[in-house]
C-alpha cells in the first residue's frame, strides 16, 4: 500500500485534493489508519484517479464523475458523453460569439472604460385595468423562456385567448441567477379572477399612473432604464406605487442579435404628498 503523499506523487494530486475526493466518495482510501489517521491507497487505485483527472480534463462535474464511477452502464456513459460534447459545443459557439463582439468593438474603437451612459426617454401615462394570466416562480433566470412558452400551451388548452407579449416582476431583493422569484404576467381577453391550475391564475391589474421608457439591447444593460426611471422618479415628485416590472416586446423569441431586443420597463409611481 502507498501513502498518501507516495500516492499523491504518483498520481500527480496534491494530498489535499485526495482528501476531498474522499468525501465526495470519488476515491476513498483502502485503509485509514485509527491511531493517527494515516490514509494508505492501493496500486490499482491509481488507474482511477487517472481517470477522475481526465473525466475532470473533459469538464465532467464530481457529481457526474462519480456517477460514471458508480456506475458499468456504458450506455449511460455514452449518453453522459453525448450531453457534454453539446455543452462543450455551446460553450464554443458563446465564445466564438465573445470574440467577434470584441473584435467588433476594436473595429469601432469602442471605449468600454469611458463611454457615455445613453439616455433614456421617460413617458408617463395611465395604463387602464387590465385581465392577465399569472404564474409566481421560483426559477434559474435561463429557464424563464421556456415557462412562458408553456402558460401559452396552457392558455390554448383552456381556451383562454391571450393578447400580447409577457411582463416580468422580479421580487428577490437581490439577482441569484439559478433561483430567481418571478412572477410572469400575459394579458388576455377576460378574466374571473379565479385559479385555473395550482400553478397559474386569472387576475386584473387595477389602474394605474405609469412611468416607462424603452430599453433596446442585451439585458445585461438593463440596469441603466431602471436607473433611468428611478431618477426621473425622484426628480418630478413621485414614488413607486408598486413593483416595477419588464414587457419583452421583442427578445429571444425573434431570430435576432441581442442587441435588437426590445425591453419596455415600467414604473408604477404615484405623485409624493406635500
């Protein structure tokens, strides 16, 4: 048996990573000495943790990994291998999406550091009662797509005609990306007020006084109409009354460039008593 700094030598891993890939169960050591707490390995443990190197190399995940371990199911390793070839796949085409975007912004001298924070037309209006369908999530922010796709499949199979595109409210009081507390908001034509399912509803949003500008790009730059609108806000006299919320008037859905999405964000604000 080796020790594990013998071990760690021969396989090319530090004794610290050993120890974690005990407790993650990837590769335990035969033997663990109860007086001192000296790990031993044997030889034919080290064609594993060659392996664990190379499944890591292949950017499985320690779940994944042991799973491959765990398992002699070589269809499931080959369809773990399927998934992570399109992964990869995607992550390359993201990069290649990276590269031309700053190879754009050479061309155009663009100056990320210094450029002018673009300005933002403010309306206000009244946005009258109006019949939405809802549902409240809790969701990963990349998964929001494909739960609005499915109110729409719901909204058909109940007969329930919807009008226009979807709203957003967001409530975390800050962004967690995986585990975001949403809720999605598509108008339609009448409402009761009652549940249809456990997971949405009909409901009426009430009258409202309404400041909104439009915000056309990436979402990442978002953040700039909402700075917009809160110092507008601030500066003509009023306050929120009630949670801002997001219209996709044109996004993901469209087969566009992000930066030809459409984004009206809307504040509901009341005038500040004097």
């Amino acid at each position: 048996m080796y020790t594990i700094s013998r071990f760690s030598q021969l396989c090319k891993m530090s004794a610290r990573m050993l120890r974690h890939y005990d407790k993650e169960e990837l590769l335990k050591p035969v033997h663990v000495d109860t007086t001192n707490g000296y790990r031993y390995y044997e030889k034919s443990q080290l064609e594993t943790a060659l392996l664990i190197k190379k499944l890591k190399e292949y950017r499985f995940s320690l779940p994944e990994i042991r799973t491959i371990l765990q398992s002699s199911d070589s269809t499931l390793f080959i369809g773990m291998i399927h998934t992570k070839i399109n992964e990869i796949s995607n992550e390359m085409s993201r990069y290649r999406q990276i590269i031309a975007e700053l190879q754009a912004m050479i061309e155009k001298k663009v100056d990320l550091i210094q450029r002018e924070r673009r300005p933002y037309d403010i309306l206000l209006g009244l946005r009258n009662e109006i019949s939405v369908v809802s549902q409240r999530l809790q969701i990963n922010i990349d998964d929001m797509d494909r739960y609005i796709d499915s109110i729409y499949d719901k909204a058909k199979e109940s007969n329930i005609q919807l009008l226009g595109v979807p709203s957003a409210i967001f409530f975390d009081e800050e962004f967690t990306p995986n585990h975001c507390d949403i809720e999605i908001m598509i108008p339609n034509i009448h409402s009761n007020d009652e549940k249809i399912s456990m997971e949405w509803q009909l409901k009426k949003l009430p009258t409202k006084i309404i400041a909104t500008t439009l915000h056309i790009g990436s979402y990442d730059d978002i953040g700039y109409a909402h700075m917009a609108l809160e110092e507008w806000t601030e500066s003509n006299g009023y306050c929120l009354d009630g949670l801002p919320y997001e219209t996709y008037l044109k996004g993901s859905e469209c087969d566009c460039h992000v930066e030809e999405y459409v984004t009206q964000i809307s504040f509901p604000v009341i005038k500040k008593a004097m």
